[in-house]
C-alpha cells in the first residue's frame, strides 16, 4: 500500500468521522477489538506467520458478530457464481470476506463491481480483504480502513 493510500484510510480506522452507530460499533468491537477472544489460543498454535494469526482471528471476531447467521469466505479470483453462491449460503443478515480485493488492477475492478451489486449492504475495505454485509435496511456505504 502506498503512503498515500494508506494515509487517506487512517481517519476512520478507529471509528473516528464514522457516522452510522452500527458500523461505528463493528469498526471498534470487531475491527479494532483488543481483549482476547475464546479461541485465540488455538489460533495462535495453529498459525505460522502473525499476518494469518491477526486475519483469522478477525474471521472468529466477524462470525461472532453476524452469528446466528453465517460468515462466507471466497477468493476475488473466483467467478461470480462463488459470489452468488456465498450471498446464497450467508443468508440476509450473514456477511461475506473477499480476500485479495487489492491483489491488481482485475482485482479492483472486481471489487468494485461487487460493492456496486445490489445484493451487497455495507462494505468495509480492509486493503487486502473485503467484508460486504448482506443486510439490505442498513443504508449501503462503503468504508476504507487500515487493518493490516
């Protein structure tokens, strides 16, 4: 990520200038979330690098979140069957990660074109992946943050 890039996503990774109390609330109890978790010692065993500890422990935050409904994880590389078929299996109140959203130029365009798609609520760009929620009475926004 570049330093501009990365300078223009700082305002709002800590839940500053975010309007909305419900994406306020996901931003610092999900995104931002400090205290330990109930797995986090499994996923800690079971990770090699810090980058893949820090972004599943992300997933179990996120799947927390949207339980009872369910959290769908695909690659952008994938075709839009595997979209359709995760909105499909998440359900109306579920959430979908789409990781690699910055990977290159098809990528972004891809990106794009899943947060313009009507199915998809709030998205959330985290850089490397993106988290689209599927609840359509949330006014759909789109949020840019530093995770990584």
């Amino acid at each position: 990520m570049n330093i501009k890039e990365y300078i223009s996503r700082i305002g709002k990774s800590r839940g500053f200038g975010i309007q909305s109390p419900w994406a306020y609330r996901f931003v610092t109890e999900v995104i931002g979330e400090r205290l330990p978790y109930y797995a986090y010692e499994d996923i800690d065993k079971e990770c090699s690098t810090g980058r893949e500890r820090k972004y599943r422990k992300l997933l179990l935050r996120i799947s927390n979140f949207v339980y009872p409904a369910r959290l769908e994880q695909i690659d952008i590389h994938d075709d839009g069957e595997s979209l359709s078929a995760a909105i499909e299996d998440a359900g109306v109140n579920g959430a979908v990660v789409i990781e690699g959203i910055n990977a290159d130029e098809a990528a972004k365009a891809s990106w794009e074109r899943i947060k313009d798609d009507e199915r998809i609520g709030v998205t959330f760009d985290l850089y490397d992946v993106g988290i689209c929620f599927l609840d359509r009475e949330i006014y759909k926004q789109h949020y840019k943050l530093n995770f990584f």
